[in-house]
C-alpha cells in the first residue's frame, strides 16, 4: 500500500509520536511505500520521531507552508492516509474529503472541551458525560480545567468541528475500552471505531517469563512531568510507603515538564530520595526498568491507555496505578500490578505497599505484567492495522 502518515508533531513528546516512530519503521519493512507529512516541526532534532527514515518522503507545513504541503500530499497519490493528532480542523477536514483516512485517536480528539475528560469538584473524577453546549457550564461547576471563557469557547469551537471530523473518517482506532466507550456515546457506530491497543514496540517481551529478582527499593515515574501526570501524588505515596513498609524506598524520575520544580521541593519537603534523569529512552530506559521494583503511573485524567506500562511489563516490571481511562485494560490488579483503591496518594501508597512487601507476591506480579505484555505483540498490531488500512483501500476503489 502507498500510506500517507500525518502526524501533527515530529518530535517524539509523548506516546502517540513513540508509536509512530516505531510504525514508520514497521510499515517500511514490511514493504509499504510511505511519506510522513507534519504539522510542526522538532524543536529536538535528535527527538525528530522520522530520523533514520530512510529515502521515505517527509516535509512539515513550517517547511512548505499549506498550498505546497496540500500539493505534495497530492502528487504522492496515497491509498489511504493515518491521521494522528492533527490539530487544525481546516486542514482535517481536507484530509477527509480529498483522501480516504483512517485515525488513531491517541487522545480524547473531538470529545471533551478541555480534552482531558475529568473533573476536579467535588472530587477527582473521569468524566462520562456526552460531549456537548452543557460543557460550558460543565466546565465551572465540576472543575474541567478551562479558566478563562474566551479560551474555552476557542476549544470548545475546535472540539465542536473536531467531532463531526471524526464522523467522515473511514475507520476510527483507539486504543482502550474507555476511549472506544466515549465515541460510542458521540454517536459513532460500532462498527466505525476499532479498538487496537498499543504495541511493546521494541519491547517485545522474552519467549521465557522473568526470574525473581530481589527487591532493590527503587520504583520508577516515566512521562512529560505535567499536573495530569501526578508526579506529585508519586512523591507524597513514596513517603508514605515508606513510613508503612518501614524502609527508604528510591523514587527515579525519567522525563521533563513543568511540574519537575515543584515535584522536586515536594520531594525535599517529605524526605523522599528522588532522582531526576531528564529525558530519557531506548537502551537508557530499558536499562532503568532492569534497576527498579516497579512502575508509578499516578495519571490523574483518565489516560487513554498508558503505553510504559506494557513497555514495563515486557521486561517483568509490574505498575502501580489509578484505575482511570485505559490503564486498566493492562493493570490488573492483584496481577500485572496493583491498582489503587480511590484517586489519592494514600490509596497509592497503600497499592504500593501491597506490591513490595512480599517478594514473592512481587515476583508473582513481575509474572502477570509479562504475560500481559505478550498480548500486545508488535507483528500482531502491524498485521491488524494492515487489514483495517487495506480494508478502507478497498473502499476506495470500489
């Protein structure tokens, strides 16, 4: 097939833009004729997600400017175009029209007015409401996150165009049973939204399960160190695991963001070892994750699925989590790991406490998250997104 990916970034910031960078790499080899168009551009060029491409077509609308970019999508003639993230509604909407596409929907895209789907008053908690005007009074009430009314009425106006995108889309990837659960209730049929779950990419999981390792009290935060990712509520459970477990426990920290400061005074405040890595992936991360006990994901929206989760269990590492979005869908508690039982640091803390106080508990973990990760082998995602793109090729040119 001749695939046109459209990604809005190019630089590898998060999990939807690690999944392309690997994707790109497996359509190559498996024979398809790629280009990879962008929105913008990599501020990193060593984070550039099409670096190492080879002679694959890619050019960005900073580089093109629109006609030309529109032009070169145009000559390139594809059978069917995978959309990702694109963040201009204008630009989506002649994606749909001209070409046959498909979409991964990485996040809530044409859902939500905040596009983060929770409220905060009176209590943390995932949205369910169907995406809609009462959003805007939603918004106050229940805390959603927008402050100012001329900013949510920008991306209330987005999201609004966004949604009736989605409805000309071809086909509609997701990720999770919740993200699949929100479109459903947007009114997209059954049929049109397809749930694929995110592959290991590189990290397939070995052919043997892991050996028992001791216990080395470090545990692990992967991620942008934004307010939704709750590296605070990592910092506040780590203390008290602590004080409960009674021993030091190492808290490390891979990634970068604005809430890195404030999480780091935190950490100084209660006492907690934590160490801040900056930015880190490949052989670092895969190093990092054979040096610690377990995986913190403290997300506090509900993340449409949480792909270091499987990264970490391919490697026999079981994750801690809140029971919000996708995250379930891989943590299951009491077997790929522990799930907390509320959305507060204590309830954590407490998940966290059960993972590391028996080694072999542990180690029974360290089994499931490896069995889990093995369902979402890399060939088994190519080959299904490969009947889902052909699929919608066929449609084409009937």
């Amino acid at each position: 097939m001749r695939i046109a990916v459209v990604s809005s970034n190019r630089e590898v910031i998060g999990g939807a833009e690690t999944y392309l960078r690997w994707l790109l790499r497996a359509l190559i080899a498996r024979g398809h004729e790629l280009c990879v168009a962008f929105e913008h551009e990599a501020e990193h060029e060593e984070r550039a997600l099409d670096r190492g491409l080879g002679d694959a077509p890619r050019f960005s609308l900073p580089e093109l400017g629109l006609a030309r970019w529109q032009e070169r999508l145009v000559a390139f003639a594809p059978d069917v175009v995978y959309a990702h993230r694109v963040s201009q509604p204008a630009l989506e909407g002649w994606l749909v029209r001209r070409f046959k596409a498909v979409t991964y929907a990485h996040d809530f895209h044409g859902s939500c007015a905040t596009g983060t789907r929770r409220h905060t008053v009176p209590a943390l908690s995932s949205c369910e409401r169907t995406f809609g005007p009462a959003c805007l009074a939603i918004n106050y009430l229940r805390g959603c996150g927008m402050r100012r009314p001329d900013h949510l009425l920008s991306t209330f106006g987005r999201q609004r165009a966004r949604a009736e995108l989605m409805r000309e889309y071809s086909a509609v990837i997701v990720a999770s049973r919740h993200v699949r659960d929100v479109y459903l209730r947007q009114g997209l049929g059954a049929d049109h939204v397809r749930i694929l779950p995110y592959p290991t990419l590189e990290w397939s999981a070995a052919p043997e399960p892991p050996a028992s390792r001791e216990l080395r009290g470090q545990v692990l935060f992967v991620g942008r160190i934004t307010e939704l990712k709750g590296l605070d509520h990592a910092v506040r459970a780590v203390a008290l695991a602590e004080r409960w477990l009674g021993r030091e426990l190492g808290l490390l920290v891979a990634g970068e963001g604005p809430e890195l400061a404030p999480c780091l005074a935190l950490a100084r405040e209660l006492s907690v070892n934590v160490r801040a890595l900056g930015w880190v992936e490949d052989e670092a991360k895969r190093k990092l994750f054979g040096e610690v006990d377990a995986l913190l994901v403290p997300s506090l929206w509900p993340e449409p699925f949480g792909i270091v989760g499987i990264e970490a269990g391919a490697l026999g590492v079981p994750a801690i989590g809140y029971a919000l979005g996708g995250i379930p869908d891989w943590l299951v508690g009491g077997v790929s790991g522990e799930l907390a039982e509320g959305l507060d640091p204590a309830a954590l803390a407490l998940a966290l406490v059960r993972a590391l106080r028996d080694p072999a508990h542990h180690a029974a973990l360290g089994r499931g998250a490896w069995e889990v990760a093995r369902r979402h082998l890399p060939e088994d995602h190519i080959m299904e997104l490969e009947r889902i793109l052909a699929n919608e090729h066929r449609n084409r040119i009937r």
